[in-house]
C-alpha cells in the first residue's frame, strides 16, 4: 500500500518541473533546436491489454507509459517554472486487503507522512459500474501545496488507484479533464 502512494506523490513531484524540453519522454531534436514530443506521446488513448483496461486521457497532453511503476501518467504542459497538473494510473497487488482497509490504509499514510496534511472528503462513487472510493485531500512538501484527488477501485486481484494532483490554484482549472478521464475508464479481459 506504502508503494503505490510514495511512487504516486515521487512522479508527481519529479514531475514539477517539466517542461517541453524535460517532459517525461525522449523529446525529439528538431534542427532550429526547439524540442519535439513524439507523436505516440500525445496520443490520449492507452490500453493495456496485460492489466485489463482502456483509458483516454486529456488532449494535449502528454502520455507516458510504464514511468516509475505506474501503468500511464498524463501530464499537462505548461509552465516549467510552475507545478505541472498530472493524472496517473497505478495499480496494486491486492493482498489480504479489501477496498474500504486500502482506502483506511492510504488516508493513515497520507496524514502519517504528510503531517500538515488534510484528508478534506471520502465518499464511495463508482468507476466503470464497479464501487470505488474516492479520496480528496490536500497537503504541504517543501513549501508547496498541493491538492489531491485519488479514485481507488477494486479488481479481483488488484486495486487500481487513479490519481489527479495539481495546486489549488489548477486544480478546478483542469478537474474536468480527471472526470472524463475516469469516464473513460473500461475494464476488460478475464478479470474485469
């Protein structure tokens, strides 16, 4: 559980600084020198046919797929000297836990390493007609703050965990793009 929640907050803030030129992909000399991202890179849709989903992220921005144990991010671009919106896609081996003790579990982490943290809502929703929970919290690193959403459902053998951060100036700027991509969400294969 411990896993998940840290490689979810290291992307997001190795990805504060990103920017076109630092994006997390192999960006693409052009020859004025201005950098490229690939193509595939912003393509919004990703399926993963070894983990039973489809996803279509926002447009625009950019995708990477397998970065530090998560399954896809999405990035915005935008300003590098500001904190970049990220949407990720994580999943977990599920263990003994069921989805209401992961989501105790991960509230307790939140305030356990974050200590100015604040967990601001917990509701049960759904995710592709499955139950899921949904997490809402807002905390303090290194004089930032940041605020967060986390929509957690549970598979047969996994949790699946997406995740929305931005500051709170961005977060209601770019909310929307996190819905659709949670309304994108279909669960395939055997163990859907």
């Amino acid at each position: 559980m411990k896993k998940t929640l840290i490689l979810v907050l290291v992307l997001g803030f190795g990805l504060v600084g990103c920017s076109k030129k630092e994006a997390p992909v192999e960006p693409v000399p052009t020859e004025d020198g201005i950098f490229k991202i690939s193509e595939e890179s912003l393509q919004p849709e990703f399926e993963s046919v070894d983990y039973g989903f489809r996803v279509k992220g926002p447009e625009g921005w950019v995708k990477a797929v397998d970065e530090l144990g998560m399954l896809v991010t999405y990035l915005k671009p935008g300003d590098p000297e500001s904190f970049q919106e990220n949407i990720t896609i994580a999943r977990e081996v599920k263990g003994d836990f069921n989805l209401a003790d992961y989501v105790t579990g991960t509230a307790g982490q939140i305030a356990e390493f974050f200590p100015e943290s604040e967990v601001t809502s917990r509701e049960t929703t759904t995710l592709a007609s499955r139950e899921a929970e949904k997490l809402h919290y807002v905390f303090n690193i290194e004089g930032m703050t940041l605020e967060t959403e986390q929509v957690i459902v549970e598979r047969p053998t996994e949790f699946m965990v997406f995740t929305f951060m931005a500051t709170p100036a961005q977060f209601e700027g770019t909310y929307a793009e996190f819905t659709k991509v949670l309304d994108s969400v279909q669960l395939v294969g055997d163990e859907n």
